[in-house]
C-alpha cells in the first residue's frame, strides 16, 4: 500500500486542522500540527523570560533551544495528539490570543525554524502524514504527492477563531482576535526565512464557500488520486 504525504498551508484559522485531522482519520495517517511547535517554543520564551509584548531576548532563547524537547502524545479521551514540553502536557496553554500574539515573532527566527523543520521531516520520514503550518509544502516536504493551500476571508477566519477561544472559556473580544489574525497573517507572510507562499504546485481550497464536507470529499478525492 502506497502512503503518501499530504501539506497543508495557508492563513491563519482557515480550518486547516479540522481538515487535516479529518482527512488523516480517513486514511489512517498521522495528523501533525506543525503551529503547534512555533506556539510551544513560544510559551517557553514567556515562561522564561525570553519575550514579553514589551521585549524579545532573541538570543537568549536561541543559546537555550537545545534544552526545549518538544513531542506529540497522543490522547485517546481527545482523539489527537497533545503537545509536549519537556514532558509537561502544554495543550491549554499554547492555544491562548496570549500565545497567538506573540508567536509569529518568534516564528521569524530562523534557528527556531530550522529546530523545528528538522524533527517535523523527521515525524514524516516514513509518508502516511498530513501535517499542516505556513512553510510544508515549500520547506517542510517540497516533494509531497498532495499540496493544499487554504484561504478564507478574514472576518470567517477571526470568527473561527473567536468562537474556538470564547467555548474555551477565554475571554476575549472579536475586535482583538480579528487584529491578532491579520498581524499574523501579515508578519507570517512578509518574514524573510520560510515566509507563508503558496506552492506553485498546491491546489487552493477556499473555506468561505466550500463546506466542511465538500472540502473533506473534494480532499479524499485527490488524495485517492495520489495514492
Ligand atoms: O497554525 P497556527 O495558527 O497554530 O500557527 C501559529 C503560528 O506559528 C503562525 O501564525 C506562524 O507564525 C507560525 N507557524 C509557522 N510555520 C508553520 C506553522 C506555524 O511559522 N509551519
């Protein structure tokens, strides 16, 4: 049976995840989270002192990148994999607006960058994997079999993301994640290492007019394409 790999990119809360965790359950591949990993280095540097809103030690959390162990365990009472810091669950605590409003600064960094490319091509050595980020299907895995790229207007995306961060229970205005949204998208696509570009090669799959289902069918047909 021949496995493929699939990259999933695009803006953020696009609705890349839902798709890639539905699309690796169908096919019995792994699911990896790729913003996961920028958001767990991240919440390191808070809790270190390394970066605040107010300062960004860049240094500082470079010298201390080789003592950051990063891995995915799964949760079977979640159905995905949770992200790990230094073997401390950091699932809740990577997904806040404090996290999102500083991740993208620490995201342009290339020593991060090329921390964390190394153990995700690592997590797909072996094919049968859906990961999903801002750099897969350019950096991560240029030769993947299937390349997605995602958009949605930033008033859907801020709304995703809203409703995503108010049933956690966090308290936040829509004003304020419509903003996180787009400084995100905008630093994460003008930095200078692995900026967010859509691969010549990758389809574009539109999330303001398709619906989940329709991209999930129109997905599984490509990918059985592929396979
Ligand atoms: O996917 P998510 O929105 O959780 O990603 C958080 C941030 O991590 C992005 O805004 C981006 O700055 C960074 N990121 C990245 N490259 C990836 C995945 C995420 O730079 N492959």
């Amino acid at each position: 049976d021949k496995k493929i790999t699939i990259a999933i990119d695009g803006f953020s809360s696009t609705g890349k995840s839902t798709l890639a965790k539905q699309v690796a359950a169908h096919l019995g591949y792994a699911y990896v989270d790729s913003g996961a990993m920028y958001r767990a280095i991240t919440l390191y540097a808070m809790e270190n002192g390394f970066i605040s809103p107010t300062h960004f030690d860049k240094q500082g959390l470079i010298k201390n990148l080789p003592d950051i162990k990063l891995d995915f365990r799964f949760n079977p009472d979640a159905g995905f994999a949770e992200m790990y810091i230094n073997g401390q669950n950091a699932e809740k605590k990577i997904r806040t607006l404090e996290v999102s409003s500083l991740v993208s600064h620490v995201a342009e960094v290339s020593e991060v960058r090329a921390k964390l490319v190394e153990q995700q091509q690592h997590m797909g050595e072996n094919k049968g994997v859906v990961m999903d980020g801002r750099d897969i299907g350019t950096v991560v895995f240029p030769n993947a079999e299937l390349k997605l790229f995602m958009t949605a207007s930033p008033e859907t995306r801020a709304q995703r993301r809203y409703d995503e961060l108010t049933q956690k229970g966090e308290a936040v205005t829509y004003e304020a994640v419509l903003k996180n949204v787009q400084d995100r998208d905008y630093i994460d696509s003008n930095r200078e290492d692995s900026p967010l570009i859509q691969a010549v090669d990758a389809i574009v799959i539109d999330n303001s007019t398709l619906s989940r289902q329709e991209q999930f069918e129109l997905v599984l047909g490509l990918a059985t394409e592929a396979i």
